[in-house]
C-alpha cells in the first residue's frame, strides 16, 4: 500500500501547557476540527475518560481517534481509524515546544493508501495537507481569539442572476492569494477610475482552475459593469451568465474562506450537487474589509451546477 506522510506547523501565542490543554480535549476539536465544519449535524460520541471519540456523516465519512500516549505539554500521539469512504488506519501526533512568539505546534500524519488510490496518492496528500492548515489557523484563532470567525451557511441550489464585467486574471500559490488579489484589485480599481468606468455590483472572483497537488490557482478578480463598456488594455472583460448554483455563504475572516471552498467541495463528492465542470466557481464579496469587523465579513460562494 502507498506510504505518505506529511506535517503542517503554526505559532500559537500561548503556553505550551496551555496549547496542549486544549488540544487533549476531544469535546473541543468541534470548535476548529476542518472537517466537521461541512457537516456540523454528524453523530458525535466520545469516551467516558475521554480517551476516544468518533465521528459518522453522510459527507465527511466515518471513524475513530484514539489517543495513544500524551507527554505532559509536549506531544499528543494519536492512532486515527477510517470506516468511510474507506478503511484505513493512520498515526496521527501534535507537537508543542516553546518559541519567543509562543507556542510552535506541529500536526503530523503517518500512514498508508488503499492499494486502488495509488494514482491519488499526490493529491490526497494535498489536500489533507490543506485541511491541516485550516485547522492549525482555526486552532490558532479559538485559543488566542476565544472564537473562530468563520461561519457557513449552506443555502443549497440558487439562481444567481449574470453580469458582463472587466477584471484581472493572475495566477498565484494558494498560499500568497490573499495578498496578490488585494494588488490586483487595487489595479482594477484604479484602471477603472481612469478610465471612468462605474461598476453596477459587488466585486467578485472567478476561479478557473485549482492545481490541488501544486497549490496553485487561477483567478479573476472581477467588478460588474454595464453594457458595451469599454474595456482598457490592461483589464480582461467577460460574461458571467446567469445560472443555477450550489450557493454557500460565509461570515467571518477572509483567513478562513478555504473552510467555505472546503465544505463546497466536501459536498459535491458526497453528491449533494453536481457541479459544472464548464463554469468556473466564483465568491461575490457582500460588504467592505474596510467598513466592518472581520468577524461581519460576508462572502457567498456558488458552485455552478449541471
């Protein structure tokens, strides 16, 4: 069977004692688990001493973490059962060791694929590795913040009205996104103030490919305008059609909109939607970063279905 491993780090501002704390509590890993969050109405139970829980839904699959050994404020070691989609078993740890910034927290995963997810291996591994990192961050927010500011709203199947727009397209790292797409919208911006272009919408961005192995993506950040606007040389200009979507809103951090993109994705692979592969999935941004908390940030993203 393929072998993998993979690690992911934060810096949590606080004890190493205090990091560990939380994290031994299984009845807390509700608030920042990265897969719970696409279905929060799973069946939960855990173990009178606290030594185990495990999960069951119709999207996230079933299984069981057992904790195996705890180092007093130094390391968690896990053994991690999957039922569904599939079985297998893995061994899971965290790690905690004080830093000038704080707490440096390591989550680790050790383990092996079915034989028939060979082809997979890179990917699957891609994105676990994301999931990790979503949920290192919410860790990160609940223990400093007392709260993670990222809530989903499923709404289901809607019909989203079109819009011809100009925009920029660019390709980045998912990691550097949040920063690229700023400069790129304060390009737009710009262009459309020189060139005296009102837009008639919210800004919105379309995705056009994810690279899940890579981490990259292509995207093109957007503002609706009217009818036989003229487009500047340095924009790109389209035709977003009116269509039906899988519509999923967010409100919270923009930190954390891969937990919206996460859970839309969670869900088609559980066929509660069956996406177009023709049109790009695109989030339209309700409110300004600069006129609210980030905790009121409101992002709907649509997954145009078949």
């Amino acid at each position: 069977m393929p072998k993998f491993d993979l690690e992911r780090a934060i810096t949590i501002e606080a004890s190493a004692v205090a990091v560990f704390s939380y994290v031994k509590n299984f009845r807390d890993w509700r608030q920042w688990s990265p897969w719970i969050l696409a279905e929060p109405n799973c069946k939960l139970e855990y173990a009178e001493d606290g030594s185990s829980y495990s999960w069951a839904g119709d999207i996230i699959g079933a299984g069981e973490m057992e904790l195996l050994e705890a180092e007093e404020g130094k390391a968690l070691h896990y053994r991690l059962t999957f039922l569904k989609p599939w079985k297998s078993t893995s061994s899971v740890s965290f790690y905690f060791e004080e830093c000038r910034e704080g707490t440096n927290t390591r989550w680790t995963m050790e383990g092996s694929l079915p034989f028939f997810l060979f082809w997979m291996k890179r990917m699957l591994i891609a994105g676990v590795g994301m999931d990790y990192d979503r949920g290192l961050l919410m860790l990160k927010d609940q223990i400093e913040l007392g709260a993670v500011p990222s809530v989903l709203e499923f709404a289901g199947n809607e019909l989203v009205p079109g819009c011809e727009y100009v925009g920029i397209t660019s390709d980045c790292s998912m990691s550097e996104i949040g920063e690229r797409m700023a400069e790129d919208l304060e390009k737009l911006s710009s262009a459309m103030e020189e060139n005296a272009i009102a837009t008639t919408g919210r800004t919105f961005a379309l995705y056009h490919k994810f690279n899940m192995s890579q981490a990259t993506t292509r995207y093109t950040i957007a503002k609706p305008v009217g009818p036989a606007t003229t487009c500047p040389s340095e924009l790109v200009s389209g035709l977003r059609p009116e269509l039906h979507a899988y519509t999923i809103r967010h409100r919270g951090a923009y930190r954390h909109l891969g937990n919206a993109w996460a859970a839309g994705m969670m869900h088609g692979r559980a066929k509660l939607f069956a996406q177009h592969k023709k049109r790009p999935p695109f989030e339209v941004y309700g409110n300004d970063p600069n006129q609210v908390e980030e905790s009121n940030l409101l992002t709907t993203i649509y997954f145009p279905i078949k």
